[in-house]
C-alpha cells in the first residue's frame, strides 16, 4: 500500500531558494532569473554552471551581501529577509575569492571570525583547535597566512566558515587554483561533513567531475535554472549519458569541453556565444 | 539518518562585546605589522613641530589666548593641531583600509556576521579611534623634549577629546570612502580632504589671525569640524573644557557617523569582487 503523501509529516527543506531575481543596477540584464531550489540537512547539492551563469551572485544573495530584490530566501523555514540574523548565525560561506587577513596568522584569522559570531574566550579557542586539526592545519595555527600555498589557504577558510557551527555551508569554486590532489582532499572532506555532522553544502563549480551521480543538482545558465535533480536523473531525462552531454543537450549548444590540471571545464567564450 | 539540528540560539550582550573585542584586536594586530604606519604617524608631527614650528617661531608671536595663561611659543601652539593632525591622518589611513578590505574581499567577513551592520561599522571606527591613542601620546612624549609640557592633568582630560575627534574623522574618511569606486582614486580624493581641512582651521593659526587675513578665511575656518577639533584639543590638554568645541564636535560626530553607516553599501565590494 502507497502512504497518502498528505498524511507523511512535511519536512522543511535546510534551505528554499524561491523564485529570486536580480540584476546589477537599474535596468541592468538579470543575473538571476526566477531562479528556485530546494536543500535538504546532510545534502551535497552541486550548483553547476559555467561562468557568468549567477551563481555567486546566487552565494551573494544568500550571505546577504547583496540584497535581494525578488523572491525569498529560506533557511530552516527563516526568511533572510524577515530574520537575517538568524539565518546568518546558520550559514558559513567560502567564495571564490579569498577572504583571510594574509598578514595575520591563521588562528587569529578564525578568532577574528568567530568573534564577529559572538564566540569568544574557551570556547573559542577550543572550536580553533578541533576545526584546525580536523582539516590538518595545526602545524600552521601561527603561520602567515601569506606564507601559506593555496590548498592551505583554502582549507583555513573552510575551517573558519565551520567555526560557528553553520548547518549550511556555501563553497564557490572552493576548488579553483587547486591540483588534483589538493581538490580531493577538499571534497572528500567536505563530503565527510555532511554525512557525519548532516551540514547542508551548495557546491558551485564548474568542474562537471566533482558531481558524483547521485549528487542533487541544480544546472544554473545565464541566471536561469535549467534543471534540479540528480545528476543521474538529469542524465536519463535528457537521454544523455554524460552530464557533460546532458548540458549540451540542455543548452542546445556545444560548448568546448577544456582539459586542464583542474579537470574537464568549459570555456567560457564557448558557453557564452 | 540525518536529524535535524535545533535552531543556534538568539545573540545576547555577550556577543555584541566579543565582537567589539574582535574588531579591536584585529586593528590592534593591523597597527602593530605595519611598523611604517605607527613611525609615519610620529614623524609627521615631529617634522612640523621641529622645523615648520622652528622657523616660524621668530617671525609669529602668539599673544596670550584662551586656555594657555601666558605668553606661548609657537611650537606650544601648534602641538594640538598636530595632535589633531595624527588623528586625521590615522582615521584616512583607516578607511584606506577599509576600501581596501571592500575590493579584496576581506570586508566580507565583517558583513556577514549576524549583528547589526550599523553596530558593525561602529565597532570599527571605535577601535581605528583607538588604535590613534598611543600614536598621539607617543608623540606628545617627544613633543616635551620641544618645550610642550602641559600639566600632567591635560594628558587624562586628553583622551575623552582624542577619542571624540578620533571618531567624528574616521566617520568621515568612511564616509568618503562610500564614494571611492576604486583604490587608485583614494590618495587623490583624500588630498582635497586633508590639506584643506588642516590649513584652513586654527591648527596652524589662531583664528583672529586668520581673520587678520580675510574675512572669507576666518569664515571657512569657522565652518571647518577640524577647527573644532583642534580647540577641543588644546582645552583639554591644558585641563580646560571648550564647550562650544564639545558641542560641535559631538553633533558633528553623531551625524557623520549615522551618515557614514546609512551610505555604506555591501554590494559594493560585492559587484566587482565577486560578481559571476
């Protein structure tokens, strides 16, 4: 016998991204365009899309550095717009870009962040320690982060977006820059959060190889969403055997495919002519 | 299975200190790795006071003038409105910093903590304000060796005034820098900040000299906060309260402050750092 779906209890999604549109100043084409998706505690949901597709603005939008202008965003039922706070206090963000203080050492990198979360004293110092040998850092704690390579760097930031104990982590390219070696340990990691500690990750790359089949995704292009599901079920739908093709598919376009040390990406000329 | 966490509770007092705290220590920090900073910010003064105020001191006599009891020499007049002018100089090297952080990125760490945005920028100007105490005693320490010694009364009456005045221009280099679309453009626009606002005030001059000079100028330099600032200065430092001084200061203070956080605008930073 099929359960009634109305009589299942209704779960709230970690995160509820609705209808959200935006566009850098008045008049402006769209970054965003009716973009909508859902998260659930524990996920890893890939946000994939080449560059220009809106996905930082996406992270921008949901960290609240940018404001926004159409729809919502909910964390845990919480508007962003109503309860920022609140929402905030949940979420932990790297960007594509790096924020660390490079002439400060790495722990006052993390006391600076977690201060500004209102932690402080032993607590503090004792979230430092387990964060920084969680993620092999604490052989650096006193280092400059200017001294540090660029796979340290971005486990320092992944290590302070984790110190006030977020349910969602948001990571924009958090692998770029990055060799092989270094991205696994990242992604293996990061995966290891959400199936210990059930933190709810969007994952925005353009690196089609880190998606693993099973993986919830969201394929975001030019500000628009083309599909939300999982990668396996984006395959079948577009009867594709690759998500590679799938997009293709999807976009009716046949952007070149660049293999590089990071693995395979798009061009972005490719995608965006 | 994946259970749901409950809701991280709501921020108290607590965390608005921790925060506070946070901020100051990471100034702190800033200030102490940019050793060039702190000896720009007492060779500056010292240069004024040793050859600016030297060569006029023959040639300009200062008549006996509120707070001072007797007659002075010039460099005695001048210390205030150098004091006034490490603190100047310390609130434009700190919204450099600011738009710095706002085109590196590092500016949004401190936006997306939970606390008010408003509490935020305010914390960071308390602890640049700050961070420009021991730059003013440090050279005021050498600036006795140059025949400045005010009662020891004046140096504790000083802080309540440096902090204020420290405030009011730190909130208008933020304020300013609100405006600066690029880092390149800082050093330009600040040059038409300070130079005019260091010159035309009783910094250099009292003020009934300059209105020896031309009514305009008098006029300007009444209009000038930095005037204001420089007077509230030189009072306290000689255990006395200017309080036409305090009140303007103050006044100013608060507006500037409130207009500084109003116009500050995250997507800034946001638009160019980070937009994809």
């Amino acid at each position: 016998m099929t359960p009634d779906a109305n009589l299942l209890p209704r779960i709230t999604p970690l995160l509820e991204v609705e209808q959200l549109r935006f566009a850098y100043g008045a008049g402006g084409p769209r970054a965003l365009d009716g973009v909508s998706f859902t998260l659930q505690p524990g996920q890893f949901h890939a946000l994939l899309g080449p560059n220009g597709a809106g996905k930082s603005t996406l992270f921008g939008l949901i960290s609240r550095l940018l404001t926004i202008q159409r729809g919502d965003i909910r964390l845990a039922g919480a508007s962003l717009q109503r309860a920022p706070a609140r929402v905030l206090q949940e979420v932990g963000t790297v960007f594509q870009q790096s924020t660390l203080d490079l002439d400060l050492t790495v722990e006052d990198n993390l006391r600076y962040h977690a201060s500004l979360h209102g932690i402080g004293g032993a607590v503090c110092a004792s979230r430092i320690e387990t964060e920084l040998a969680r993620l092999e850092l604490a052989a650096q704690r006193k280092t400059r982060v200017r001294q540090l390579n660029g796979g340290h760097r971005r486990r320092v930031e992944i290590a302070r977006a984790l110190l006030h104990r977020p349910r969602l982590l948001l990571l924009d390219e958090a692998t770029s820059g990055l060799d092989k070696r270094a991205r696994d340990a990242i992604i293996r990691h990061i995966r290891r959060l959400c199936s210990d500690r059930g933190v709810g990750v969007l994952w925005a790359t353009h690196l089609i190889e880190e998606v693993q089949s099973r993986d919830p995704v969201t394929l975001l292009y030019q500000g628009r969403v083309l599909a939300d599901d999982t990668a396996l079920q984006i395959c079948r739908d577009s009867r594709r055997a690759t998500l590679v093709e799938a997009f293709e598919t999807l976009t009716e376009r046949r952007p070149t495919p660049v293999e590089s040390d990071e693995g395979t990406a798009y061009s972005t000329e490719a995608l965006s002519t | 299975m994946i259970t749901a966490r409950p809701a991280a509770p709501a921020l108290g007092l607590q965390a608005y200190h921790t925060a506070f705290r946070g901020i100051l220590y990471r100034e702190l920090l800033r200030f102490i790795h940019q050793r060039s900073r702190f000896f720009s910010a007492l060779v500056r003064p010292l240069v004024w006071l040793a050859v600016f105020a030297a060569g006029f001191r023959a040639a300009l006599g200062i008549s006996i003038i509120e707070p001072y009891g007797t007659y002075i020499t010039y460099e005695v007049y001048i210390a205030p409105g150098l004091v006034a002018m490490v603190l100047l100089f310390n609130a434009m090297q700190s919204s450099l910093s600011m738009v710095y952080d706002r085109e590196m990125g590092g500016m949004r760490v401190l936006l997306m903590s939970p606390l008010p945005r408003g509490y935020l920028l305010l914390c960071k100007l308390l602890a640049s304000a700050l961070v420009s105490v021991p730059q003013v005693y440090a050279f005021l320490a050498v600036a006795w060796w140059f025949g400045v010694e005010p009662p020891l009364v004046g140096y504790f009456w000083l802080l309540p005034a440096l902090l204020l005045c420290a405030l009011l221009l730190g909130a208008l280099g933020l304020f300013i820098s609100t405006f600066i679309r690029q880092l390149e453009n800082f050093a330009g626009v600040m040059n038409f900040v300070i130079f005019p606002m260091f010159f035309i005030s009783s910094a250099l001059y009292p003020l009934w000299k300059m209105q020896e000079a031309g009514e305009l100028l008098y006029r300007l330099c009444q209009l000038n906060p930095f005037t204001y600032c420089v007077e509230l200065i030189r009072f306290a430092l000689y255990g006395k309260l200017n309080a036409q001084a305090l009140l303007v200061v103050s006044v100013t203070a608060l507006l500037l402050v409130l207009m500084a956080v109003l116009a500050f605008n995250p997507q800034r930073g946001m638009t160019r750092a980070g937009k994809a």
